[in-house]
C-alpha cells in the first residue's frame, strides 16, 4: 500500500511509543515508524508486553501495529524515508558539570540531531516533542545547518501534554495541541502540515499555534503551575493539622470558585514523576542563567515545599508510632508515582522507602504493576525489604501500613480481615486521603491522613 507521508518518531518512552501509536490509529494514511537506541525496549513494543503499562494502549498496539505502525531500532533508515521527525528522547536533569543538578541534559536529544543530519537526503520537518528548555530550537536548527549539504529542515515545537495512566484519553481528546513554528513562509508551511495531521481527529479550535519560542515556554510553565497547585494544597496540610481543619473541606471550599476551579487539589504525600521536578528546576535555571532571581526562587519554592512534604510524611509516621520504627513492619500500598501505571521514577515512594529505611524499619512493598521498578529504584538500598503483590498477604504481621499510591483496589479492601492479620496497635497512614477514615478507625485503626485531625485510640 501507498502511504501520503512516512512520519518518523525518534525515542519509544512513555511519550513516543503512546504518541505515534495514537496518530498510526487515528490516520491509516501515513506509515508511522517509532524508533529507538534500545533494542531491548524495541522487541517489547514488538511483543504481546510492551515496556510501559497505559490503559488502553495495548488494544491500540494491536490494532495498527503492522498495518501502518512500526517498531524499529533501525534509526539511519528511519530518517532517510521520513517526511516528519518526532523527536522524543528524555531530557532528564543533568547530572554533572555546569547546571548540574538543575539544566536539562541535553545529550540525547544533541545526538539525534546529529543523527539527522547525518542521514537526511531530503527535505524534513523536525518536531520537538521532548520537553526542552526554551530557545532550544534554536540550537537544533543551527545543529541541522551545520553542514553544507543543502537539505532543508524547518523545526516546529509540539510538547505532549499527556499525563501518565490517563495518555490514551489525553492523546484522543487533548485539551489543546500547541504547535511552534518560525513564522516565516516556510516555518509557516510546516507548521499547517503539522496542524493537517492533528487535524485527522483533534477539532481545529483544540489546536493551538504560535512561535517557536511560546511553544517551547509553555510547556515548562504548564507543568510549572500544576505543581504548583499541588504544593501550594500541600503547605496547607501541616497548617490543618496543626488547626484541626480538614484539608478536603478546604480544597473544596476553595475549588469550588470558578476562578480557581476544582482540579488537581488533591492532597498528597508529594508529587512524583519524571517531569514536574525536572522541568521546574529547568525553569529556574533559566531565570537564573538570565539574571531574574526572584522568579528563580519563586519556582523553586515548589519543588522546596514537595520536599518538606515527603519528609513531614516521615517525621509524622515517627511521631506516631512512638519515635522508633526500628524492627516494625511498615507494610508500603502503592509504589508508583500515581494510579494506573507501572511508572516509579520520582516517585515519592522512593523517598518515604529510603527514610523509613533509615530509621531501620522493616518494609513489605505492595502494588499492582510497579514492583518490577521498585525492586530496582531500591536496589542499593540497605535493609530488609520484601515485595508482595497481593495486598492481603503483604500486611500479615505489619505494624503500620502507608498508602502511598492511590490505586483504587486499596479503596475496596476489607480492612477488618486486613485489621485481624496485624500487630497490634494498628497504624494507617494515608498519604493519599483515599481511605474511608472514621471506618477504619471504628475497626481499631489509628488512622493518619493528610491535612486532617487524625483518629487514634492512643490516649
Ligand atoms: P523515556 O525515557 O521513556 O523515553 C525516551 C527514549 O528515547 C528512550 O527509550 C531512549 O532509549 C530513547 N533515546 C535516547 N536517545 C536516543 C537516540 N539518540 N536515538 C534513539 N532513541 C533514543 O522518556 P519519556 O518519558 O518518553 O519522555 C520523553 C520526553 O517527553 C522528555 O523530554 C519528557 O520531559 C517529555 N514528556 C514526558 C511525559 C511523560 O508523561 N513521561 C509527558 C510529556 C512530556
Ligand atoms: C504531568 C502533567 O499532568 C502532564 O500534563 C505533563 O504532560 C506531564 O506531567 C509531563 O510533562 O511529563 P504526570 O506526571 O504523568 O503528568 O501525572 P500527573 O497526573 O500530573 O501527576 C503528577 C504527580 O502529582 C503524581 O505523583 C500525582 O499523584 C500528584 N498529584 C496530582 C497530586 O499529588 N495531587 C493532585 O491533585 C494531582
């Protein structure tokens, strides 16, 4: 079969594989290729157990992988045949050298540029998918026209705002797409090719465009103001448990103005995963590198209050459980970073594990899909640590269980047969406020939420 474009996706992660899977579903049109380094990750995007876990997107897999969706770590081929490149290869925070600590690491995303540039014969639109720091484009554009081979590439800016466990809803109805372009005629050219494909299912008003540079801005700043909702519910939690208000009854006191609007209020133990975190501190790097150090402080404080947030999470669990946790059984529900994906990276579980480690507690870890990388995010880590995926077999004998995940299974559990396994007395810390408090305290509970009085028979 003919197909009217070859589209080419450079990194199959948790954005690339996802992506280019839900335009091969929605456009049988174009042959889409997703590429990748790791031959391992490639062979299980080709098999029945692709490498990351999303609702929904093992029926899409299947459904177009073969027809006009392919896996391949045949990357030089990739881009000779391709019309448009998707870069989307990590961008983590940079480890060493200048800005380390806080920049992002641009390694991976230099290398596929040099990569273009080595095999492209014809002329190619390149995406930035990858969250980069702003003015990025730039610098893949002068990368691209560094040698004289007269290829011409125009580089458009299409951050994902997918969120892990819910990608497959976000990727078939986004709230928008924002496309970057150069506005130049040719800039301009691309960036309505680009716009023509989202066009297949996105409704044209969802689809957003600018420059390059507002483009490449938004996205940190976009993940910038989530965070920061969450952090700024989270401070309020250690002054209603200091004030006997109740963190739910706040948050929906004031989620209920529709000016502030009632999503991602949720209290927590701190936020997790691969991006907030980085891209904040990418954004205060750059305020910094530009002399503006107010604004640098002002986000950092985001990431300063997440922090202090898994700490206190800790220091209560101390507290309460007499200040000692050396030799209990610390049973841990949920270990990645949120609800419906196997995702662990900074996950504030990792944090609470290590800490309660530290304090030579004993821990068996529980959840439904994430033990693979919980065995390896704690790999170094000193102590004794079991893995238990059944929830009803982790806690026997426990001292204390922390929700960490709010997986809705640890919603449906029947805490009075859980409560009849334990040592007594019984803890529940509930980092995630899903549990139903005053019934697990009338089971013999003491009960610890989040920005709420705890219920504890502790005289
Ligand atoms: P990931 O680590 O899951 O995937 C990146 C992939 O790129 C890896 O498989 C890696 O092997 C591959 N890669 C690296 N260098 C390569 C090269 N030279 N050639 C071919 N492949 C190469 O990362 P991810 O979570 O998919 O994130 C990718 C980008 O998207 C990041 O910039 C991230 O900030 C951004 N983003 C992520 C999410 C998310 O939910 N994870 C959401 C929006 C945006
Ligand atoms: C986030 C953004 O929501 C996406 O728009 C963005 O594309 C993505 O980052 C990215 O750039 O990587 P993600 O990290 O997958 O998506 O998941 P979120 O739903 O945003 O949750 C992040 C963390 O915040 C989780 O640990 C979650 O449990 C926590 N959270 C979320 C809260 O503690 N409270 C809330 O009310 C909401």
């Amino acid at each position: 079969m003919e197909f009217e474009k070859n589209i080419l996706c450079i990194g199959a992660g948790y954005v690339g594989g996802p992506t280019l899977a839900m335009i091969a579903y929605k456009c049988p049109q174009y042959k889409v290729t997703v590429v990748d380094i790791n031959p391992e990750r490639i062979a299980r995007w080709n098999s029945d157990n692709l490498p990351i876990y999303e609702p929904g997107l093992d029926e899409i897999v299947k459904a177009v992988r073969g027809r006009n969706l392919f896996f391949s770590t045949d990357i030089e081929r990739g881009i000779r045949e391709a019309d448009i490149i998707f870069v989307s290869v990590n961008t983590p925070t940079k480890t060493f050298g200048a800005g380390a600590g806080m920049a992002a690491d641009l390694q991976y995303w230099e290398k596929t540029a040099r990569q273009i540039r080595q095999y492209a014969e014809s002329p190619k639109i390149i995406v930035e998918k990858s969250t980069l720091p702003v003015k990025t484009a730039h610098a893949m554009e002068r990368m691209l026209q560094a040698t004289n081979n007269h290829v011409h590439f125009e580089v458009l800016s299409n951050p994902e705002f997918l969120a892990e466990g819910t990608a497959i809803r976000d990727l078939e109805y986004p709230d928008r797409v924002l496309i970057g372009s150069r506005e130049t005629p040719s800039g301009l050219k691309a960036r309505q090719e680009l716009v023509e494909i989202y066009a297949n299912w996105v409704p044209r008003e969802r689809i957003i465009t600018s420059n390059l540079w507002s483009s490449e801005l938004s996205k940190l700043v976009a993940n910038a103001f989530l965070a920061q909702r969450i952090s700024s519910i989270n401070s309020i939690t250690s002054l209603c448990e200091k004030t006997d208000a109740d963190i739910t009854e706040v948050a929906r006191a004031v989620g209920t103005d529709s000016r502030i609007g009632d999503k991602f209020l949720n209290a927590s133990v701190g936020f997790g995963g691969s991006c907030f975190k980085k891209d904040i501190l990418n954004l205060v790097y750059i305020c910094r590198y530009y002399g503006l150090e107010e604004v640098a402080d002002y986000w950092e404080g985001v990431v300063k209050i997440n922090d202090y947030q898994k700490e206190r999470f800790v220091l209560n669990m101390l507290t309460a459980m007499f200040n000692t946790l050396a030799g209990k059984r610390i049973c841990i529900f949920g270990f990645a970073f949120k609800a419906n994906t196997g995702d662990t990276r900074e996950s504030p579980a990792i944090f609470v594990c290590k800490r309660l480690l530290e304090e030579r507690a004993e821990l068996v870890i529980s959840d439904p899909k994430a033990l693979e990388n919980a065995r390896e995010d704690l790999q170094e880590a000193q102590g004794k640590i079991s893995y238990v995926e059944d929830p009803y077999e982790a806690v026997a004998g426990c001292d204390a269980i922390a929700v960490l995940t709010e997986w809705d299974i640890y919603r449906q559990l029947d805490f009075k047969k859980i409560y009849g396994s334990m040592d007594k007395p019984c803890f529940i810390f509930d980092g995630r406020n899903i549990l139903d408090h005053r019934g697990l305290f009338e089971i013999g509970f003491n009960v610890f939420p989040i920005g709420k009085p705890p219920l504890t028979h502790l005289k």
